[in-house]
C-alpha cells in the first residue's frame, strides 16, 4: 500500500503533466542566447566597426542593404533558436517518456506566439516607416509579454525571463541608442542565465 504523501505527490505531478508543458529544454535557452550573441556581434559590426561610437552610420552599404542584412540576421537567428527549442525539448520528452504535442503545450506555444507573431508585425510596419530606433524594444517587448502569458503553461522560471525582457525592452524605448546592447542583454544574456538555471534544475 502507498503512503498517502507519495499517492499525494503522484496526483500533483500527473496533474501538473496535463496542465504545464514540462519538456521545454534549458538547453534550448542557452543556444538561442549563444545564437543572439552572435547576430548581435555581426550587427555592431555591420552598423558600428570600425568606430565604436553608438549613432555611426554604416558606411560600406547603402541603407537599404543594411536593412536587408539586419533583417536576414535577424531571420536566421530566430529560425535556429525556434528549430534548437523544438528539437531538444522534443528529445527531452522522448527521455522522459513524456508526450510532446499535448493539450499543454498547444496552449503553451498559443499563448507564446501570438505576442511574438503581433511583434514581427509590428517590426516590419517599424520598418515600413523607418522607425529603426523602436525595433529592439518592440521586439523585446511583445517577447516579453508572449514569455510571462505562456508561463502559466510551463515552467516558473519562463516569467521571470519575460519581465526581463520587458524591462529591457522599456530601457530600450527611453534609450534608443542602446537598443542593441539591450537586445543582446535579454536575448543573449538573459537566455543564457535562465537556460543554464531550467538545464541544471530541471534536464539533468
């Protein structure tokens, strides 16, 4: 006969299966920091080398280039970090013997992407009007937002990531000059924190 406590605990964790999507990986948080850090690296480069000063135009390449190459960063970085999240949270729950496509998780990448899906829009009307400065805090912003609403549907640790990144974000409005250090702050750093936290809590 079990212990009332361990036939408490296995109702908890069966209930938390069909309500939280728990095979999101830590890895995945750390990849995408790693991929941020380097499309941030080839962004200040593009935009800033050989000065250092913030506010330097780029002068190898038209605007319109520039564009383009921001964007297709940007593209690439996000397509590695959404496809690294997909297959090691994939692998985890095949570890754990643990289904991926649940109820949980649909309702988990719904609350995610509508946020983040409105902000990409929204970008590209940024873009649309040359409104570069208010892209990385509109892109911090909507992610931040799409993290705390899907953090109902998975691991604690996700919100706090999310009201990171909206603070970064809000900084980023006030400091438009510094919006790509703050990108890279909470797409770079604060991935990589949390990452490392939900691997070690949470994967190993």
């Amino acid at each position: 006969m079990k212990k009332p406590e361990q036939e408490l605990a296995e109702i908890k964790a069966m209930m938390e299966r069909s309500t939280r999507f728990l095979s999101l990986s830590g890895l995945a948080g750390v990849m995408a920091g790693i991929y941020a850090f380097i499309g941030a690296g080839i962004a200040w480069y593009w935009i800033y080398f050989p000065s250092t000063s913030y506010g330097t135009e780029f002068e190898a390449n038209s605007p319109a280039d520039l564009q383009t190459h921001l964007l297709a960063v940007a593209i690439l970085v996000l397509l590695l970090a959404i496809g690294s999240a997909y297959l090691l949270s994939q692998s985890k729950s095949q570890r754990k013997a643990e289904k991926f496509w649940t109820p949980a998780s649909k309702r988990f990448l719904m609350a995610l992407f509508i946020p983040v899906i409105a902000g990409g829009l929204f970008s590209f009307a940024l873009i649309h009007e040359n409104t570069y400065q208010l892209i990385a805090p509109a892109t911090l912003v909507f992610y931040g937002l799409g993290l705390i609403g899907a953090s109902h549907f998975t691991l604690g640790e996700i919100r706090n990531l999310g009201i990171g990144q909206l603070i970064l974000g809000i900084l980023a409005a006030f400091f438009p000059d510094y919006g790509l250090i703050c990108w890279a702050l909470g797409f770079g750093v604060l991935h990589v924190i949390y990452g490392s936290m939900m691997y070690y809590r949470y994967d190993r």
